[in-house]
C-alpha cells in the first residue's frame, strides 16, 4: 500500500519515561509506515531540557505557532526528587505551562468512551469537556499570614500615581489573607478559544461562574463571555448549538444529572478540579486526551492527558513486560493529524486517523485491553501487554 503523503509539517515532542516508549511505538510502527509526513522532532525530555536550559521547549512552541500542529509526548515535571534523580541544574517549570504561555491557547480534556469500559457515572454517555481557563486567580496570588491586630487592605495605583483602596478585614486576632487577580485580554483568548472549540465540535458551550458572590471578578468572565458570543451567535444558531452561563453550584448539579455531550468553560481551580472528577468519572486517565488550541481555533496542540507512567518505567527497565495504556497517546497523533488533515484539505490523512481511533475504540469493545482498563471491567476480564497490544492494532491498520 503507498504511504498517504503530507505537504506540512508537524511538531512532534517527544517526552520521558514508559510514555516515551510508548511514543517511539506509536510513531515508528503505526504512523511512519502509513504516511510520508515531515516530522519537525524536539526532543522535550528532562535530560534535553537540562541541557539546552530549557530552550528547547520555548523553540518548539515557537514552532508550533509557525507550522500549526504539535504532537506532544508526556514529560517531567521536575520537583525536588527530580532534580536530585537527573541531577538537573535547576527546576524546570512545566513545559505543558511554557507552551501554553506562548500559544496563549486554552487546554480542553476529553474523554474517550468506550461502551465496554464500565464509568462510575454511569449515565455519562457522551463526552463531557472541559476548558481551564488556566492563567490567574489562587495559582497567581499572593497570601499573607496575619499574626496581630491589624487592618488587611487592597490597593491599586495608576501610573499617575492615584490609588484606591478597600479595606479586606480588620482583624482582631491572628487569620490569613489572599489577593488574586486576571486580565481582560487572558479572559478574550480564553472565550475566543472556547467558542470556536464549540463550533469545531458542535457542542454546546456553558460558563461556570460564581458572579453572585464575585460581582466584579467572576462578572467580568460573563460579561466577556456575552460581548464575544455576539460574534458567535449567528454560527451558533445555524447549528443549533447554545451559549449559557451557569452559576458553577448550578453547573455542578447539572453534571451529575445530564448524561454528557456539552462543553464546559469553568475559570482556572474549578477547572483543575473539575477535570480531575470528570476523567474518574469516566474511568481512567489512560482514556483522557487533551487538547491546546490557539484562541483563533487555528493551531493545535494535542498529547495524553496522563503523566510518564513512572512505575511502569521502573518495570520496563528491570526488563519486566507492562501492560501501559496507550489509547490517549495514540488519540494524540489522531487528534493532531486531522487538524493537519483539515488545514490542508487532505482527505486521505483524515480518513486514516479517523479510521486509527475507530481500530483502538473497536479492539477495546472487543475485548483486547491494557490492564488499568481490565481492572475496572472487573475480575474476569483478561488484559494483555504493552507489546501484545501494539500488536493487535498495528496488524489491524496495517490491513
Ligand atoms: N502532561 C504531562 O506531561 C504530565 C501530566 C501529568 C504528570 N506528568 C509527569 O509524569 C510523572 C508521573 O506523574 P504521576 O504519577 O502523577 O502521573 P501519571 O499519569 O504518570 O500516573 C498516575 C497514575 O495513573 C496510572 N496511569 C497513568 N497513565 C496510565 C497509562 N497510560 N496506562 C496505565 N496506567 C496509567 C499510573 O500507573 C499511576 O498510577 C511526573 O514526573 C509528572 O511531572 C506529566
């Protein structure tokens, strides 16, 4: 068979530990033999990022923005028991946060739904996704320890040098403060970004806020949100999707009752939270994708949204066999090769990561699957290896 041949190229980042493996299998044994793409490689491994002192994922995302799609493998996130382990000259911040600085795009994970995998939330039948407005609030705030009597206040001053300030608290005894903050144009991208992620995936969209209690702060949200639907509503209506804003207590009972199928916006902790309670919810972090897309919809970058699969690692390198899931690596490259399908107008590439993820959802329900899956469907259940699974789906592509 000839190989499906791509005129652009695309970003491809590879990572660390077991998730490496896993995308050095993807790559070389089910996309490489099928598609004559022109891969531009960054090698985002903590050792290559301590060697470059991290200039290397700055250059990928600059690529990324250049090309508009990129494949992303899972790294480390250095802590202190990194550094020590790679001996890195300094900690590292996260390359996922460093891209997105860049891209200045807005993360959506999403579930991959398997009906023969059992979920927790068993009436969620359909996707339920969410976008994390990630810049700002608690993760960019300042706190104080309060040890005395004494007033606690919040200021702002102009260039000019007027002020105004609000009291926050007179306290009379010992207590803690806070003070956050996000910028209007941070909160454009994010509903830019939302709306036409909406439109890509013909899914309602729904903001969460709590702007009965945050008239100013969490009403700002909604009061973008509104002005940039105008640009929005007349697409939306013509495919009949809707826009509404929620009060997040609304929107979390909302979650439990429907059975899925819409979009989330929620600010940057309820979507950290939020994420996390709907990937258990569907069952597994090996079954969730995530995606960064530009604010304009036109750049992509996709990956897994689970980590490096650290324990797994420690088994393949004492040469024991794993059983580690690579579904959501492998929707990663199918996610990134129908964006690239879709930019170029290249049917040929669509149909074949169409018909990639049509091959692993079929091999699950047939009941060939990694262990972390085997065990929710419980004890009788037979799972194979790393290998054997890879197997399995490279012959059925392959035919
Ligand atoms: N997007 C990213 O690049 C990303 C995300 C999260 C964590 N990390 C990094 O990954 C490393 C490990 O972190 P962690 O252990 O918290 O997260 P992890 O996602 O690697 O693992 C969490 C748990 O889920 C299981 N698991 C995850 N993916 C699986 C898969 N595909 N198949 C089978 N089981 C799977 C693991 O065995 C483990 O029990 C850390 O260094 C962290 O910085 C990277």
């Amino acid at each position: 068979m000839s190989k499906i041949s791509v005129k652009n190229p695309l970003v491809n980042m590879n990572g660390d530990e077991m998730a490496r493996v896993i995308w050095d299998k993807i790559q070389n044994e089910i996309i490489l033999p099928h598609i004559d793409l022109n891969l531009i490689n960054y090698d985002l491994s903590i050792k290559s990022r301590d060697e470059t002192n991290d200039k290397i994922t700055t250059e990928a995302a600059r690529q990324i923005n250049k090309v508009k799609v990129g494949v992303k493998c899972a790294t480390i996130t250095p802590d202190e028991k990194r550094v020590k382990e790679y001996k890195l000259k300094k900690k590292y911040p996260s390359p996922n946060g460093t891209i997105r600085n860049i891209l200045k795009g807005t993360i959506f994970r999403e579930p991959i739904i398997i009906n023969k995998i059992p979920k927790i939330v068993n009436h969620w039948n359909q996707p339920v996704i969410i976008a994390r407005h990630a810049f700002g609030d608690i993760y960019r705030s300042k706190e104080i320890s309060v040890k005395k009597k004494g007033k606690l206040t919040i200021c702002f001053e102009d260039e000019e040098g007027n002020k105004e300030e609000k009291l926050i608290h007179d306290f009379d005894s010992s207590g803690v403060g806070l003070a956050y903050f996000n910028v209007n144009d941070s909160i454009y991208d994010f509903a830019n970004s939302c709306f036409n992620y909406a439109l890509i995936r013909n899914l309602p969209l729904f903001l969460s806020t709590k702007n009965t209690i945050l008239q100013k702060y969490d009403e700002a949200f909604k009061e973008i949100f509104d002005e940039v639907y105008k640009k929005f509503q007349i697409r939306f209506e013509e495919n009949n999707l809707t826009y509404q804003h929620r009060l997040i207590d609304d929107m979390v009972a909302c979650l439990m009752k429907w059975s899925g199928g819409f979009l989330w916006a929620c600010k940057n902790y309820d979507g950290d939270v939020m994420s996390d309670l709907v990937a258990q919810g569907f069952g597994s972090l090996g079954l969730m994708s995530s995606v960064l897309q530009s604010p304009d919809g036109k750049i992509l970058k996709t990956e897994a949204a689970h980590g490096t699969v650290t324990s797994h690692y420690r088994q393949h390198q004492n040469g024991i066999q794993t059983s580690t899931n690579p579904i959501a690596s492998i929707f990663a490259w199918s996610k990134a090769l129908k964006h690239r399908g879709e930019l170029d107008s290249n049917l040929d590439l669509n149909k074949f990561a169409q018909n990639l993820e049509t091959i692993c959802i079929n091999t699950l329900n047939e009941g060939y699957m990694t262990k972390d899956l085997a065990l929710m469907c419980g004890p009788e259940q037979k799972w194979v290896t790393t290998n054997e699974f890879f197997e399995i789906i490279k012959h059925k592509v392959e035919n």
